[in-house]
C-alpha cells in the first residue's frame, strides 16, 4: 500500500480494481513514468526514430529516457510534441470517427496546453478548421505558442469561457472536452496532485464537467461527434457522467476499435486506461454522436473580416509557398496580418464576430515604413517560401539565438532571414552592415544556462 495516496482516494480504487489489480496499480505508480514524443507530420524531416513505437499512435514513441527537451532546438522549432502516450488515444478515435475525406469544423473547448489540439490538427481530414479554446489566460498564452510551433493556418485560438459560445449553438462537427478533472491519472507524474485531492474535489469537477458538456452539446450539428476526456479513474466522472450525457441529451455511444494487446479496458460506455496495464496514465475517453438539434443559421448581416490592401497581398507572396487558397485580414492599418483558409471564410467571420480574444489563423507581419516586418509564427508555418534566405547554425549557435542573445556568424545573409538547425526554422534574424539583429520572441527566449 503507498502511504502517500489519500484514503479515500485508496479504499475507492480497492473497490473498483480488486486486490490483485490493486497491488499492480499501487507497484506502478512507484515507477518512474514513460516519456513519450508525438511527431509533426507537417514538419519532421528524419527518418522513423528507432524507439518503441505508442500502440495507438503510428506517429508517437517512447523514449529511453527524459532528455532536457529545453536544449533540443528542434523542440523549438515543433518538430514534435512531448505529450503523454494514453492521451494519444485521441487521435485514433478521430481517425476511426471520421473517415470521410470531408474537411470538419472542429471545436478543442479546453484546449491548454495544447497537445490534443496539435494532435487534433495531424488527425482531422485534411483542410478541416479547429478552434482552440483556453478560458484561463495564462493558460492561453501557452497554448497559442504551442499552435504556432505547429505550423498550421486553419487554426483559431480563442480565450473564453464555455458560456461565451452559446450563439454558435449547431456550427461544430467535432468537439473535444477534455475537462478540468481531478487528476488522479496524474499522480506518478506529478506528486503534487496526490496532495491536492479530496472527495470534494470531485465532486466539484463533476459539477463543472456537466455545465461545460451541457455546453458543448448545444454546439454540436446533428450528426456531430463530441469526445470527453479525462485524467482520472473515479465513476463519477467518468461513468456516471457519461451515463448523465447519454440519458439527458440522448447522445449515441459510439464505438472505437481496439486491439487486445493495448490493454485499454472497454468501460459500460467509453474506454479506461490504467498505468499497470499499459505504458502511460491514468485517461478516460467516451465519444458521442447527436442525431437531433439545428443546424447554426449563418446570417447576411456579420460581415466579412477587413482585408488588407493588395500591395500587401504582393508582399506576402514573397514569403508563402502559396497563397491561393489564403485569405488574409488585420483589424486596422498597419496592425498585424492574418492568414487563413478562404473555404471557411464565412465561419470564421461568424465565430470572429461572437468571440472578441481570437487570434484567426497564422500571424504574418506588419508593414513598418518601408519595411515588412515578419512575425515568428511566419517563419514557424509550414507555409513559409523555400526561397526565403536561411543559415544553418551550429547547436551551440541555435541554443545562443533560442536564448535571444547577440549571435555572430561568418557572412550572414543581409536583411530578413531564417536561422536553420538541422534544416528546422528556428525563427528570424536580420543581417545588418556590422551586427545580426536576433528577433527572436523575448517571452520564449531559453532561461536555463547551456553548457558550453
């Protein structure tokens, strides 16, 4: 028995596991948990990595060990995601769930830090929309970061609450909720949660999960898929709660395929995954599909977003591989400009116009005087122009520039150009007569020392 587990948290796992499972479960959470990578389609550049492969992620796998990924440059550049191999389930469950080729609209509703909705944009059917959704500000900066590490275009991220999308009620193909919970599934990873739940806790979460779901399904077309989510074990909310969403909104389970040897126990509706069965957390996942409700009514009298002038559109073109099927926008002249899809103009002007903290798809730049000045998360999209100058660096070279300090090379490129470490853009520096300016973004400069 761990003396560190909370009592009540222990005789209620007893009765759910059994005294056999039980001593499993208590023996692997004294063990040090797996660490575990998610590549970037959009961007990774090597070979197969030689580690074991996550079972229900062709694209994740276990490392041997937990390097500092602080000081991997490519890291920075979102050439991969560390994120938890029983989260990954996720994106097995929207390959099953959607195999038509038709793009969606996708809704992430508690989006922070941002795995699931990177992971979301590598799943969904190409050219799908996802908005990214964080109600806790300092939370949302974290998130918009790791979307604009992604590199993709048709992503908004948004800061609301849950309430705040009730004029969008039938827009959303797809929803994720992976709700603010208890984190029981977290307590071999972080030693903190174990001290910081109670019985109350959970029943608070519960309280807070009903009202964001009750939310969620309004949002929801009808034949729309909502997954819910979570970090725990506990059946109130997990079972019970995904018992209430099928009784009370007449929501349909829907099924995922899973193969023996993963170990995922298929729970009365949904799927548990428990760390002394496989390698990972503790996770829940349900999915639903709604078969009734209204479709959302777009109307005539939201306007389109403001398009900037097309001396801009000319620029832009230097530095997008293809701008086509873009469409940009700021909100005024001279403020920054955004890129995103043109097919889904007209929902995205429709969800600009109800929720006011947005970012709309890739920032671009800003005209300075003469200048254009280029954003970071221009260099960082997979849309950047391959004839936009770069220099390859030296790792040591890359950790100085993540690390936003002066930087001297031999003959750098004059003007605008990407600093490269193992062909992954890093950012923007500008080559000067006597100097290279590092623009670097100051909030997410590397603090730690580097071993020189």
């Amino acid at each position: 028995m761990n003396d560190s587990l909370p009592k009540d948290f222990e005789a209620s796992m007893q009765q759910m596991l059994g005294a056999t499972d039980w001593q499993a479960f208590t023996d692997a959470l004294k063990e040090t948990p797996p660490t575990s990578i998610r590549l970037n389609p959009f961007k990774w550049k090597g070979v197969q990595p030689n580690y074991e492969q996550v079972a229900w992620e062709p694209a994740a796998y276990y490392l041997n060990e937990r390097p500092v990924f602080t000081l991997d440059p490519i890291f920075h550049a979102g050439a991969y995601y560390v994120q938890e191999a029983s989260s990954m389930f996720v994106g097995e469950a929207v390959r099953q769930l959607t195999t038509s080729d038709q793009p969606l609209l996708a809704l992430d509703l508690c989006a922070a830090p941002g795995g699931k909705s990177t992971h979301l944009l590598s799943s969904l059917p190409k050219e799908s929309l996802l908005v990214a959704n964080e109600v806790i500000r300092s939370r949302f900066q974290i998130l918009n970061e790791n979307i604009i590490k992604w590199g993709q275009n048709g992503v908004l991220t948004t800061n609301h609450d849950s309430r705040d999308f009730k004029m969008l009620k039938g827009l959303f193909d797809l929803i994720l909720v992976d709700a603010p919970c208890s984190g029981e599934g977290l307590f071999r990873k972080d030693k903190k949660a174990a001290s910081e739940w109670s019985a109350n806790n959970v029943q608070l979460c519960c309280g807070r999960q009903k009202r964001i779901l009750a939310d969620a399904v309004e949002l929801l077309k009808p034949g729309g898929i909502l997954l819910y989510s979570t970090c725990t074990y506990n059946q109130q909310e997990n079972d019970l709660n995904v018992e209430w969403m099928a009784n009370e909104w007449g929501l349909v389970p829907e099924t995922i395929k899973i193969e023996k040897n993963w170990n995922i126990e298929k729970r009365p509706i949904g799927y548990q995954f428990y760390p002394h069965k496989v390698k990972g957390e503790g996770f829940f996942l349900a999915c639903f599909r709604k078969n009734d409700g209204a479709v959302f009514q777009f109307s005539k009298k939201i306007k389109k977003l403001t398009t900037p002038a097309k001396e801009h559109r000319q620029i832009l073109a230097k530095y997008l591989s293809s701008i086509d099927d873009l469409q940009f926008y700021h909100a005024e002249e001279r403020a920054p400009i955004f890129a995103y899809p043109k097919q889904w103009e007209q929902e995205i002007s429709s969800i600009a116009h109800y929720l006011k903290r947005i970012n709309i798809g890739t920032e671009l730049g800003f005209s300075k005087r003469k200048d254009f000045v280029p954003a970071h998360s221009l260099a960082l999209s997979s849309r950047i122009h391959k004839d936009i100058p770069r220099l390859e660096i030296s790792k040591k070279e890359a950790l100085h520039y993540l690390k936003k300090d002066i930087f001297n090379v031999a003959s750098p490129p004059q003007g605008w150009f990407i600093p490269t470490y193992k062909n992954y853009t890093l950012g923007w520096a500008k080559g000067l007569k006597n100097r290279i300016n590092n623009y670097y973004p100051k909030n997410w400069r590397i603090k730690m020392s580097i071993d020189e």
